[in-house]
C-alpha cells in the first residue's frame, strides 16, 4: 500500500481561514476528488459518496484548536 501525505501549517488571518475552507468545502460537494498543491507536488484524494465526519474542540485558557477530520 502506498502513502501519499501532505502537511501545510501556517498563519494565516480568520478570514484566509474561512476561505480556504469554503474552497475545500465546495471542491468536495462539486466532485469526487479534491486535489492539494504543495512546492510542485500535487496529491489528489478521492473522496466517496459518504465519509465520517469528526470534530473536536478544545479550549483552554491560553488558546484553542478546532479540529475537523473526515475519514473513509
């Protein structure tokens, strides 16, 4: 079995955030693959009909993460 990962970090403001959410959130309801781009290297996920959705939040006095997972 082959493994394709690809990892991106950054700062971005809220709104970057938002959009690139929007963006991935419509590439998934449009098609059945959604393709990432990273320094020239492209991965393409296929995504099927229906997956499992997972979110968790987790706030602290210091900071928060909100965390959103799908898996199939």
């Amino acid at each position: 079995m082959d493994l394709s990962e690809l990892e991106e970090k950054r700062r971005l403001r809220r709104e970057e955030a938002a959009a690139r959410l929007h963006a991935l959130a419509d590439a998934l309801a449009r098609n059945n693959a959604v393709a990432f781009e990273r320094d020239g290297r492209r991965v393409t996920v296929r995504v099927p009909d229906e997956v499992d959705l997972s979110i968790e939040v987790e706030v602290e006095s210091d900071g928060g993460e909100l965390e959103i997972e799908l898996s199939w």
